[in-house]
C-alpha cells in the first residue's frame, strides 16, 4: 500500500500537464479505436503519447495476439507480464505435445521425439549429427526454479483499479495499464508527469523489468529509434495505428547515468555493442577415460560459416542458460530471452555446437536459441527479442560472410537428416508461428526484395497476422487458437478438400497431418520454390518430388513471383540421388582418416521438375573425433553440391547430376 501516496498525488497533477512535446502531431481517432485508446491513456497518466506508442510497439507491435500470453507470460499491447502464469520450463509439468500430441506428426504414442520444455533437444535427434560417434546424454538433473518475473499485470491493476482479468483481454484497458506503469516508474525516479519524451529515458528502461541494466538501456535505445523514426502499421485485429516521426526524442546524456544503466560490454567478438550480452561459457572438458568429452567442439582455425541456425529452445531462458553449461550436456552459441531481448553467449565463433542434428550443418553453423515453444497454446514473440536476434544475426552475417536469404538464415526445422533413418527424428522448431517475413525485415532484407514478375520461381510470402491456417497439437484434442502464421499447407490438388502432399521421409506409412509439429506439407515465408503452375486461385510448386498446390488468391496473394538458379536433373538422367550432407569424395581423405559414408536419403528428384538452388560448394568433412584440437582438420575434396530447396527443408544434390538454370 505504500504506492497510494505517490499514486495520489500523480494523479492530482495528471490535470494539470501540458500537452508534451512529441505529442501534437498525433490527431485524434475515432472513439473506440486502438490509437484513441493510447491518446486517451497517455492523457489520463500524464505520458507523452509517442513514449507510450513506442513502448507498446517494442513489446507486442501493438498487437491484442487474440488475448494469449507471450512465452514471458506478457498479455496484450502493452505486454503486461502476469507472474501467476510464468513460462513454463526448467523441468515442470507443461509438456509441448499436449496430451499425446507428438513432436512426431500423426499423433501417435509412440512417436517418442518431442521438442517440449525440460526436453531440449530431446528424443529422436541425435544435436551432434554424427552416427560414426553418437551422442550419450544423461537424463537432466533437476534445476532451480526460476526467479518470478515482475508481476506487472498487478502493479498495472491496482495502479488503475482494473481487475486483472480485463488488463489481459481489453485492449484499450491493457493500454491503460501500461501508461500507469510508466506514470509509476516516472515518479519513482523523481520526475513529474508530461514534459518532453526525452527525459522520459529511465522510466522507459525500467518498463522493461530486466535484471540486466545493459538489456534495460538496449531496450529504451530501440524505443526511442523508434520514435525519432516513427512507425505505421494496421495489427492483428485490424486496428490502423500510428507514430508520427519525432528527430528531436534524443535522452540526454546523463540518463542512463542517473539510474546507474549501463549497456555491458560485448563478451566476445561475436556480439555487436547495440545488444546487451552475457558471456556464460559452454565447458569444454573430458569426460572419464573413455575419450569422451563435452560438450562440443573446437577447432583452431578460422571456420568457414555458411549458415546460422534460428532455434527455439521449447524451454525457459533460465533453463537454458543452465543446461548449456553442463559438460555433459549439449551446445549452441547463443540464447535469447523474450522478455528483453537480453543475450547469452556460451562459444566462440569458431567453435562447433552441438545443436542442428547434422554434423556438416554443425560445423558450418552458428546456432541461435531463443526463449519459446513452438505449440504452447497460441504464445508469441516479443519484437524486443526479434529485435536483439535480428541485430545479432546481421553482425554474424557481416562478420563471417553469410547472405542475408532463407538458404544461409535458416531454422531448425529446414535443417535435413543426415542418414534415411535420422529424417523421422529431426526437430520442428522454431514452426510455424516465427514471422519470418518480419524477421528478414529487421536483418535489412526483406523477402518481397526479390521478387520479379515473370520469375520462374516464387517465394512464399502470406501476411503473417491475416493468414491463419489451421493447426493442431498445441493443447488438447482440437485445433490451435487461431493466430498469424508464416506458413501454407500444400495439397495434392488445386482445392483445400484436396489430401496433403506426402513426405516419404517423414511419414513412411500414411499422410501427413495438420499438426503444428508436422511440416512435411508446408513451405514456410521466405522460402523459393520453382513454379510448376497456377490453376484458378491456387499455385503448384515442386515439392519433394511432386506437384504441390498452395491458395493463392489474386488480391491476397500469398507468393510472390521471383528468380533465381534452379536446378534440374542431367538429359539422360530418370532421377538423381539426395543427400543430407555435402561430404567429400573417399579418395579425398588422406591416410589414416577413414572417409565419411555419403549414404542418399530416401528421396529422388525426378527427371522434368526444377528447384531451386541455394548455395554451391565444394565438399568437405570438419574431422574433430578427440579432445586434441591439435588433430582437428578440414578435409576438402573435388565433389561440387548444390544446396536445393526440396520441401520445407534443403538437400544437396551433386553438380554432376543436375543442369543449373539461370532464370
């Protein structure tokens, strides 16, 4: 009850605040509309209107996210966090497969592979991706639980005298809320309601209840780009909201000083200085007399990257960070957490995680895991966290030389199996309710950039928040809530009557299915496929060596038409072989090294179809098999692949079996 003195008498100024700087430009909307409802709020609380809209816009775009919760346990536009339903992880009782539902499509029992919270990177992949020296990993010793986040949804409640319930379902009351919260931090720091947005600096950075000041400071540096850059956008629900540009929103320099905020220092040379990073280290040591060790791989030289993988952990940031620096555990270079967008990294660029399920991806990969499931009833990302990923991606990319496109930026779940019996087992996440288009935007480059009106190819690009398609498996026995997804289903038929196009690698026996887990007929934004047709309302791509139809109506379109290489199979040729990985030729390794089995995977790309080819490169095998780093090597050979975009994950195919089109 302490606050009540302090709320009191902010609210007896609250009458008496000019309209603040930052705020004249905004015209006033119709009553009942989400932009009044921030002009209402700020007005009420004494917020200058571009500080509210800018906060509201770095947690949740001004997004309702049909009332569910963030995987932070945020609610609505202002991402009021509602500690009574934390996220989920550290070993509890939440289990991503709800009720049977497998990481395994079809719903089966005895699909045993699951990417579920305490899980990470359980079940049927082996992280390493290498049958010659499978992993071993010990069940996960229970963990503490994590530290309750900062209840805002009841600090928001009895700030305003709104029940709980109607902050977290009412949009306008949600914003409501959140300008109380700033009100509050602003007067806890001393200052008064209104003035200029730019003295509102600390008020901002505590918004953002970090227990890390770099992350705190990062956060209120993305709010106020945002307001000196203003933004537009129509959300979720449909509701047209804007922020008038404002240069002059520039927080003097002594505010981060003030409240003792400051961006820490980037633990490596990984990590760029706009982000906020931990250096929490993977362990690299042995393991008993066995030869083993944990848990990853180093390697002395500079490794050549070609890709960098977008995970989800299915499991807290806590529970992450903690599992990652068991020995005995596994590896990847960095973890991000939702609520903030702070980052943790764990290796060097040049060391090899353990984390994709394929030992060629591992060894040219930077992994990426962030905070988040990919079923867990409808939850959503953060902008601050796609925000911190997307600045931490683009310095990665320039850095080691990877394109910015959905051939080198990839997610787990494209990632291919290494042999025919590994396919099955391979990871979904990050699914489908990662907006790759939005992600690509923040990394400065855009899918629709390439389009070309009479390409050959096309690149799949629904609007994420209007396309909804039909999921199973986040809880229960019925449909996912509805909400913006990044993906199409792919039928045999130009008609949504029509069956899903079948994965013989990942269902052997019947078809596929609309589980949320199950993208063996999806092909996800960003993503080039050869075009193969259009009939009606309805465009055919090849796809894992069939023809696949995806809705496609004219005036919402769901594609875009583009070009790009695309690779066929050489005259002569009824079929060429596909491989999970680009392995050299035997004769390349030298003695004393026995050559890696190049074994093809159970599908075929048949003489008359195209697609589309991502990468060319030479064949080659990162040998790290001891301790001794000393005897790590790249061995390189004659053998070209190209990387092709069979289904919703790539392949390789050797160069000799295909012709390359230029289209």
């Amino acid at each position: 009850m302490r606050h009540l003195s302090g709320i009191a008498a902010l609210a007896a100024l609250v009458a008496l605040v000019p309209t603040a700087p930052g705020t004249a430009a905004l015209r006033p909307e119709p009553s009942g509309s989400r932009q009044a409802a921030f002009a209402q709020a700020a007005r009420a609380y004494g917020v200058p209107e571009s500080v509210l809209l800018a906060v509201s816009y770095l947690e949740s775009r001004w997004d309702r996210n049909d009332g569910l919760p963030s995987v932070s346990g945020g609610y609505g536009p202002m991402h009021l966090v509602d500690a009574g339903l934390a996220v989920p992880g550290d070993g509890d009782h939440y289990d991503g497969r709800s009720g049977g539902d497998s990481d395994h499509p079809g719903d089966r029992p005895n699909d045993h592979h699951s990417d579920r919270p305490g899980d990470h990177h359980g079940g049927g992949e082996d992280p390493r991706g290498d049958e010659t020296r499978p992993m071993v990993r010990p069940a996960r010793a229970p963990e503490p639980a994590a530290d309750p986040p900062s209840d805002t949804l009841r600090l928001a409640s009895r700030l305003t005298g709104i029940p709980p319930a109607r902050l977290r379902d009412d949009p306008a009351a949600n914003i409501r809320g959140g300008a109380a919260l700033l009100a509050e931090y602003r007067r806890r720091e001393g200052g008064t309601p209104g003035g200029d947005p730019a003295r509102w600096y600390g008020a901002v950075a505590r918004y953002a209840a970090s227990d890390d000041a770099g992350a705190a400071a990062a956060f209120a540096d993305e709010v106020y780009a945002t307001i000196r850059a203003g933004a537009a956008r129509t959300t979720d629900d449909g509701e047209r909201v804007v922020l008038p540009p404002d240069p002059s929103a520039v927080p003097p320099a002594p505010a981060t000083g003030r409240l003792g905020l400051h961006r820490a220092a980037a633990p490596g040379p990984d990590c760029p200085p706009t982000i906020s990073c931990r250096w929490l280290p993977a362990p690299y040591q042995r393991l008993g007399r066995k030869g083993r060790y944990g848990n990853h791989d180093r390697y002395d030289g500079r490794r050549e990257i070609d890709y960098i993988v977008i995970h989800d952990g299915e499991s807290s940031y806590r529970s992450m960070v903690n599992a990652v620096r068991n020995p005995r555990y596994l590896s990847w270079h960095f973890t991000l957490r939702s609520g903030d967008g702070l980052v943790a990294q764990h290796l060097r660029g040049q060391d090899i995680g353990w984390h994709a399920g394929n030992w060629d991806v591992n060894s040219r990969s930077i992994g990426l895991e962030h905070e988040g499931y990919v079923a867990r009833g409808g939850s959503w990302y953060t902008e601050a966290m796609y925000r911190a990923s997307a600045k931490l991606v683009r310095h990665l990319a320039r850095k080691y030389g990877v394109p910015l496109d959905r051939a080198h930026i990839v997610g787990h779940d494209n990632v291919p199996g290494t042999t025919r019996a590994a396919v099955r087992g391979m990871h979904t996440d990050p699914g489908p309710y990662w907006d790759w288009a939005r992600y690509f935007a923040l990394l400065g480059s855009p899918p629709a950039r390439a389009a070309r009106p009479h390409g050959d190819s096309v690149i799949i690009l629904p609007g994420y928040d209007a396309n909804r398609p039909r999921f199973t498996g986040c809880g229960g026995s019925g449909d996912c809530p509805p909400q913006g997804a990044s993906t199409v289903w792919l039928h045999t038929r130009p008609s949504g009557e029509a069956p899903l196009v079948k994965d013989v690698g990942r269902h052997p026996k019947g078809g596929s299915t609309y589980n949320v887990h199950d993208h063996a007929a999806r092909a996800s934004a960003g993503q080039r496929y050869a075009r193969a047709g259009r009939e009606n309302d309805w465009t055919a791509i090849w796809y894992l060596g069939q023809k696949a139809w995806f809705h496609d109506p004219k005036g919402a379109r769901t594609s875009v038409r583009a070009s790009g290489p695309l690779v066929t199979p050489r005259p002569g040729l009824p079929s060429v072989k596909l491989y999970g990985r680009a392995y050299p030729e035997p004769s390349a390794y030298p003695e004393g090294v026995e050559p890696q089995k190049l074994v093809p995977l159970q599908y075929s790309l048949p003489a008359g179809q195209r697609y589309s080819a991502g990468l060319t490169r030479r064949g080659s095998y990162l040998r790290a098999v001891t301790f001794d780093t000393s005897r790590h090597r790249v061995i390189s050979g004659d053998t070209v692949y190209h990387q092709i975009q069979f289904g919703h994950r790539f392949m390789f195919v050797k160069a000799s079996d295909v012709v390359l089109l230029r289209s």
